[in-house]
C-alpha cells in the first residue's frame, strides 16, 4: 500500500495524472474492454463517489474542498466514458448472457433486483427520479443562488476589510489573505454554479443511455442473432437495468455530496458537528417530540412497541443532555466560587492604594457588553483594542497607553463610554448578538433591521441579525460586528486627541531613543536650546493636526537648527512643518502625482492677514458675518471635492494658517490646511476653487 501511494504521488508531482487519466478515458471510448477491466472501473467509480461525498461531509469549510469542482467534472467524465464501454460490450456480446458484461453489472442486474427487468425499470426510475427532480435540481438552484449573492458580497466585504485594517485590527498580511479568500470563494462558488449543470446533464445522459441500450439491444437480439424477443428482453434489459443502476448510484452519491457542499454553512466544523450541535442543543424540542411519537403509539392499531421505544429513547436523550448543561453550569459556578474564596481579603484600614488615579484612557461598558471583553466566553475586544494600539502607534510615532477596561452597572446594558483622563470623548450603544450594516453612502435596496447610526463618522446604519450578513453585504452594506463597532470608535476618538496622550515620558522616551542613534544631536538640542516642555508642545501642535512624530530625527534637526532664534512653539511647529512637508502631503495623497487645492481671494487673504497683524492673542479681527460667510464657502467647496473623490486641502499664508487651521478643524471635517511654504517644489498643484471673491468685493 505505501509503495502504490508512493507511486501515486509521484505521478502528482510529475504532472503525469491529468493527460494518464484522459488517456484512460478515450482508451475507453474507442478500444473494446473486456469484462475484468469493466469491473475494476466500476468499482473504483463506486469508491470514488463514496470518498467524495464522505470528504464533502466532513470538510470544516466548503472552501477547504475547492477541488471538487474539478473532482465531479472528472468523475462525471469517468462514468459517462464507463458508459460508452459497457454499452459497446453489452450490445457486441448481450446474446451470450447477463454475465457478458462483467459480474458488476450482472450483480446490479440479477441480483439488486432480483432478475426481474420490470422490477428493474421501475428501481432505475425511481433514482433517476429521485436524482434529477430532487437532488440535482435543488443543488443546482442553490449553487445559482450562492454563486450570484457571493459576487454581489464582494464590495461590501472588501470594504469591511478595509475599515478593519483602517481601524488597527487587521495587519496588511491578514488583510491580503483575507482578500485572497474572498477571491477564492467567489471562485469556488462560480465553478460549483457550472459543475451542478454538469450533474444535471449526467442524469439526462443516465436516461437516454437507458432508452438506446435496450432498443439497440432489442432490435441487434432479434435481428442479428434470431433471438425471440422474450430471451432478447431478459438479456440486453437485464444487463442494460444493470449498467444504469451501476452508473446511477455512483452519480446519485456525488449529487449528494454537491447538494451537501452547497447547502453548508462557512463555519469551521464539519457537518456531523454541526448538526449534532443545532439539532440536540436544546432538550425541550426532544422532550416534545418523544411525547407526540409516544403518543401515536398509544394509539390502536399502531405499532406501539417501535413508536413507545422510539419516544422512550428520545426522551432519554433529551434528559442526559439537560443533565450534561447542568453539569456544564454547575462547574463553571463551582469555579467562580472557588476563585472567589482564594482571593485574599480587603485590607481594612484605608491607603493611598484606595484612592485610584484617573485613567489615562478608559472604557466603560454595560453589564451584556461584558462577554466582548472576557476572552474565556469568546469576547475578541481586547484583542482589537490591541490591535488599535499598535496600528495608532506605527502611524502616530509613539506608544499609546493601555486602555483600561471595567463594567459600569450605570449605563445602560448594551451601551459603553470611551474617556480621556476621566473626561468622556464618545459614547454608543452595541448589540453584541446582532451585526451593523453601514450604509456608504451607495446600496442597492433597503435592509430590514434596527435604524441606528454608527457611533464613528454618523453614518446611516441598520442593526440586523447575524444571519442576514451574506444579504447586506450583497445589498452594498459594509457589516461590522459589535466588537469592531467599538474599536473603530476608540480608534478615531485616540487619533482625533491623540496630541492629548503624549507627555513629558513619551517625549522623553523618543529623545532617549534617538540618542542611541545621533547622540549629538540630542545632546545639542535638549536641554541646551530647548527646554523638554518647548519640545513636547511641539510635537502635540503636530499631533493636534494629525501630523505623524515618527521622523523624529527631522523634527530634533529642525528645532536644533531654529532653536536658538525662538522658544515660541508656535515658530517652531511651522519650521518643523516645511520640514516634514513631503510626509505631510503623502499621507493627503499618496503617490499621486498632483495635489488638488482650495485657494482664498488674493484680495480677502490681505485683509485677514491685516486683521491678524492687528488683532491681539493670535486671533483675527474680523466681521462675524464674513466669518461665517467665509466658512460656509469653504464647507461647500470640501463637499464638492468629497464627492469627487479627492482630498480636501486649502492653501494660504504661513501667517494664517495657525488660525485657520484651528478655526476650520471642527467646523469642516477632513480638511487640511497647508502653507504655501508647505508645498514641496516637485509637487504639481491644482487649484479647484477660489473661495471669498465676492467678500472680497464687499469688504473693499
């Protein structure tokens, strides 16, 4: 056996198996076989199907058997080539016997139905029956149905791929892969739409192959051998019921196993598993069952021994799996207990440890949020909220601290508080049994469900159950499940006060760091020019406006250079800017090779900047009304650059940019506001509105 296994893999890996086996196949075709070899064939076709549909029972995942596709068109091909031998040998050598094509067919021929061709005719129809109308029918719509909704899921589930790799909890690796998956799956699920067609012609050929061996059979027994049609019947009918049921059994398993591959669940288990799971789960549905069965027992005239056995065996089952929960329960209290009795009592006298400090960043959930943060019930926030960390660390520069997590019976059961030194930045409430479907903003229909919003960008929302994900992904909806609701969430309320989470330590530690690598520059710029408070302010300044301190060596080179002509930190943050201006426009870009701006009236930026020399405390001194007339044109313009697909930038002086930066932050979302002197001199620019003219008009 290991030699022939050996043999067998060495043929895969020469790539010999393929051309061997349509060699085999018309060799079939075209060369008579001689009853042995019919047998052999036939056997191992039996085998086949029975390994197909045995491996499609117990593959965790139909993806895991993306092969079978190509396994049926194969076996279809092997059977249907089968089928030409066997009727070539039964037509040649049918006057001889039943025995002329091999003890196979004249097993299935005299013995399965006992020799008798009208009882024959009617077991053949009852599979093909059976095969045509029921199983490879509804196979075939199903794999219809599963090939059309896994191309329409594509978009939304690339784009839930997206929002978890935006939001820190996938890395670019795990995302690739689960791209990769998808494209897999739609591939599989297309191949299984064509190879159910390839099911339903077999069943097609299985009938006419019946109706052209028994008339060929007929007419070549009574006209070439001067059979009586009575002894042409028994043979060539025999032998040709026998070769349709030899053929039929092998083609009903693999109908079986494409309905059963196409009707699973992507759940990692096997079907065995999964049945035994769904269906025994709950004992009140046995408990009612074996009542109704021991009922009709009861009843006169009933086999009352196989329907009171039945209903007693049922109902004996469904008290040993509620015994088997009450264990389950008694132990997971038993072990609750116990921990609680090993844990070493509360010191009476008060301390400084009983005066907690405030949390740096905190997260507060509900009492039915807590199974998302225990990772012993399946809870995966924490691991998110890790991944959030680290995704915000890479791209921020520096480590952003733990996030303390504890229930708080004050809110409401599914709702959960995000703070910031005690301070809430955001709250919202989550279903953990249920999955969000955000609205992008372009679906192809309405979706049942729970109208919400999402809790990060306001977004249209429907709260929908599980089950229903496939549809809304296929309706255009990005789902996202409770736990990615929340880390999303945390993580745009971090980044948006992200200046906020960098102190004196972080900033300490970046200097230590840097100081393995350019000792002198650190040793040069801290504490000799610039004390670590004027460094800290610059770097949250950076943050404020979601610039990245990763570069921290351009930014220490920066302030050493600029450092001994001011200790304003404002000075500092704009030299550090044109320093850091490629990164800045990247990460607003990308590669893109021009920059889309948004500019102000030549006109209204000289009166703002006469308003800004003359105004006190950094502010500008100018009317209310074309403050907001301003604002509003600014808003409209990022709107229609939105819709297009670009990035909101605007462009003004060095000298206004401070302000309007911080003016405009709040009030127009995802615009940037960059210098002239930010713009790097290889970089094409674009303008795509100019803002103020007519307030420019007004106020000259």
């Amino acid at each position: 056996m290991g030699a022939l296994t050996n043999a067998f893999n060495a043929i895969g890996r020469s790539g010999l198996g393929t051309p061997l086996l349509l060699m085999a196949m018309l060799s079939m075709m075209i060369i008579p076989m001689p009853p042995i070899g019919l047998d052999l064939l036939f056997t191992f076709n039996i085998a086949l199907s029975l390994v197909v549909i045995l491996v499609a029972i117990y593959t965790p995942r139909p993806l895991d058997f993306a092969v079978f596709p190509t396994i049926l068109l194969v076996a279809t091909l092997l059977r249907l080539a089968l089928n030409v031998a066997s009727t070539r040998v039964i037509l040649l050598e049918g006057h001889t016997g039943t025995d002329a094509a091999g003890n196979v067919i004249n097993a299935f021929g005299d013995f399965v139905v006992g020799g008798n061709y009208a009882v024959g005719l009617v077991v053949f129809a009852i599979l093909v029956i059976i095969n045509f109308v029921v199983v490879t029918k509804g196979a075939g719509r199903v794999s219809e149905v599963s090939a059309r909704f896994t191309l329409d899921a594509m978009p939304g589930k690339q784009m839930a791929i997206d929002a978890d790799l935006n939001a820190g909890l996938l890395t670019q690796e795990q995302a690739r892969e689960r791209r990769e998956e998808i494209a897999r799956e739609a591939d599989f699920y297309g191949s299984m739409d064509g190879a159910s067609k390839f099911v339903r012609g077999d069943a097609i050929a299985g009938i006419l192959i019946l109706f052209i061996n028994i008339i060929g059979g007929l007419i070549i027994g009574t006209m070439q051998h001067s059979m009586s049609l009575g002894d042409a019947a028994t043979n060539y009918v025999l032998l040709t019921i026998g070769d349709g049921l030899v053929a039929q059994i092998p083609s009903l398993l693999l109908s079986s196993a494409t309905a059963i591959i196409v009707t699973r669940v992507s759940a990692r288990q096997d079907m065995g598993e999964q049945v035994f799971k769904q269906m025994f789960s709950s004992p009140r549905a046995l408990y009612v069952a074996a009542g109704l069965i021991g009922t009709l027992g009861l009843v006169p005239g009933m086999p009352n021994a196989v329907f009171v056995g039945l209903a007693l065996l049922m109902a004996s089952s469904a008290y040993l799996i509620n015994q088997q929960k009450a264990a389950e329960v008694k132990a997971s209290v038993d072990r609750i207990e116990t921990e609680a009795a090993t844990r070493p009592p509360e010191a009476k006298e008060l301390g400084w440890d009983d005066v907690p400090p405030v949390d740096l960043i905190g997260l507060e959930v509900g009492y039915r949020l807590i199974p998302l943060v225990d990772r012993s019930q399946g809870g995966q926030l924490m691991g998110r909220i890790k991944g959030v960390r680290r995704k915000l660390s890479q791209e921020l520069g520096f480590l952003i601290q733990p996030v303390h997590i504890r229930d708080n019976l004050d809110l409401a059961p599914n709702a959960y508080r995000i703070s910031l030194m005690g301070v809430t930045l955001g709250e919202g409430e989550v279903f953990p049994e249920r999955e969000m479907a955000i609205n992008p903003g372009r679906v192809f229909g309405p979706l049942e469900g729970t109208a919400t919003k999402d809790p990060t960008f306001g977004l249209e929302a429907v709260w929908i159950e599980a089950s229903r994900r496939e549809e809304a992904q296929g309706l255009g909806y990005t789902v996202v499940d409770a736990s990615t609701v929340v880390a999303t969430h945390l993580s745009q309320l971090l980044k948006e006060h992200s200046h906020e989470l960098l102190g004196h330590e972080e900033v300490q530690h970046l200097l230590d760091t840097l100081a393995k690598q350019s000792p002198k520059l650190v040793e040069n710029l801290f504490p000799k020019l610039l004390s670590l408070g004027v460094i800290l302010k610059v770097m949250q300044n950076l943050l404020a406006e979601q610039v990245s301190i990763r570069d921290i060596r351009t930014i220490a080179e920066t302030l050493a250079e600029h450092g001994a002509g001011s200790q304003d930190p404002g000075v500092l943050t704009a030299a550090v800017r044109v320093a850091l201006s490629r990164s800045i426009v990247q990460n607003i870009m990308g590669t893109a090779p021009e920059l889309p701006l948004i500019a102000i009236d030549p006109t209204l930026e000289q009166i703002l900047q006469k308003s800004a020399q003359g105004a006190a405390g950094g502010g500008l001194g100018i009317e209310p009304g074309l403050a907001d007339r301003l604002q509003k044109s600014i808003a409209e313009a990022a709107q229609r650059q939105e819709m297009a697909g670009e990035p909101v930038v605007l462009v003004v002086s060095p000298e206004l940019r401070p302000w309007l930066s911080r003016w405009l932050r709040s009030a127009v979302r995802g615009l940037t506001v960059l210098a002239y002197t930010e713009i790097p001199d290889n970089k094409r620019i674009r303008v795509v509105a100019t803002v103020g003219r007519q307030d420019a008009r007004s106020e000259g």
